[in-house]
C-alpha cells in the first residue's frame, strides 16, 4: 500500500566547535525536514550545537531526536568501540539526558532516539544490546520512539517491547538483498534526482533496488538523509520536493505514530 504521509529526517549538529563536516548548514536542512537527529557530543556535536540545533527546530516545527553515538570524535562514531553492553547503555543514556535538557529548556520533548553510525548498526545485529537499550528507554524515556531498520533485531526487541518503534528508509545508502544498508564511512557524490526517484518508488510501491540487483520490500515510516553526504542539501531539496509533488505529506514521527494509534 502507497504511503501517504512520511517522517523526512536528518542528523544535525554534526560538528564540533568551529569544525564542521556537512557542507549545508543546519539551518539550512531543517528546513527541509520533519524530523532532527541532534548529535550528543560523543560522535559530533557539543553543548553550545546542542542548543543552537534545538532552539532552530523548535522556531521551525521539527520534532527533537537524540543522536548516541559510540564515544568517537576522531572517527566520527562509524568505528566500532569494543565495550560490553552496559558500557555502552550507560553512554546512551547520558547522552539522551543531555539533549532532553536542552529541549526542555526551549519548551519542547524528545520525539525520538536514533543511535548513530556504528553504534546503530551494532545494535541491529547485537540482540543483548539491543535488548538493554530498549529496557533503558522503558525506564528513563518511556514516551520516546526509537529509530532503527525494519530489518534489524533492534526493531524486532522494541516492538515485542511495546516501545514506539519508527522504522527508516535511507535515501543516501544502498541495500543488499538482506534488507539491510551496505555500511560505509566515506560517500560519495550522489544524484539529487535519482536518489528522490528511488524514495518516491519507496513510498508509492514499497521497493528498493539493491546492489545485487534485485527488487526487496522496505517497510518505513521515515526517510532519512546525512548531513554530511556530499551535496546533502540538494538531496533534500530534491527528496522533498518529489514527496510534495506525489501527494506524500511530510509529518513528524511522533504525529504518524499517534495517527496509527
């Protein structure tokens, strides 16, 4: 069945003092979307982000999500941190602490949690972290949603969990034949149109062409796109743009949520 409204979302706040990855603005890509993913400090970001980035969603409408990621500035949370799984829990909820204050500081809620990079996809193969981090939001966020793939056992834990679940399509990742994204730690360039025209198919047919070459089905409720893709903000410009032109609303997570409800 064709979706007819769809989260648009994107990781902000990806920097760190005065170095920046992303060639767009945060501004700029916030007012692109529906969702924002705020950078915790771990991977990318600091206070002073952290309250910029959440004080321009709230101005706009976007709704405010955590971005945990591995404790990895150098690397940019795409390398994976070997630590047991209360180590890592542990970071998550620090880092979801922090940006919950600085939402309530600007009159606003978390939304949502997204782990980062790779720390997000250690989960969605990790089944005993996956499961800790799902008990953790029951306990210290019960209201919030969390991020993650169809795909995944994250996914499989927080629905048997009963914790609100969004699942992604990612505009600027290829699939395998898996379901999964192919992992990469450096992009390239990609086209504006054609990755617009692989999210409208997404959204009108659910399907995906993988790198096998093959058509799978992709169940989502959001759209993500990076920040730091080269060309981010034409990608998003041209992602919204083919949504808007099929009739396919762009709302919050939090609002599809409480509509399926």
């Amino acid at each position: 069945m064709a979706l007819q409204s769809v989260d648009l979302n994107c990781d902000l706040g990806e920097a760190f003092g005065f170095w920046r990855i992303s060639e767009a603005t945060d501004e700029e890509l916030m007012d692109l979307i529906s969702s924002a993913n705020v950078a915790t400090g771990f991977h990318a970001g600091d206070p002073n982000l952290m309250d910029k980035v959440v004080k321009g969603a709230v101005e706009r409408g976007v709704a405010i999500g955590a971005h945990p990621g591995f404790r990895d500035l150098q690397g940019f949370g795409r390398r994976v941190i070997q630590a047991n799984p209360d180590e890592l829990v542990n970071d998550i909820v620090y880092q979801v602490g922090a940006l919950r204050e600085f939402a309530r500081r600007h009159g606003t809620k978390l939304q949502h949690v997204k782990p980062h990079g790779a720390l997000y996809m250690e989960a969605a193969t990790n089944a005993e972290l996956s499961e800790r981090l799902v008990d953790a939001l029951l306990k210290c966020s019960p209201d919030t949603a969390l991020f993650c793939m169809h795909v995944s056992e994250t996914y499989r834990i927080a629905k048997a969990a009963g914790i609100a679940v969004v699942r992604e399509f990612y505009a600027d990742r290829d699939y395998s034949d898996s379901g999964s994204i192919v992992f990469t730690r450096r992009m390239r360039a990609l086209n504006p149109q054609e990755v617009a025209d692989k999210c409208v198919r997404a959204c009108l047919e659910g399907k995906v062409r993988t790198v096998e070459g093959n058509d799978i089905d992709i169940p989502f409720e959001s759209i993500c796109f990076h920040s730091d893709t080269p060309g981010a903000h034409e990608i998003g410009k041209a992602v919204r743009a083919g949504l808007v032109e099929n009739g396919i609303r762009i709302l919050p997570a939090g609002e599809l949520l409480a509509r399926a409800a």
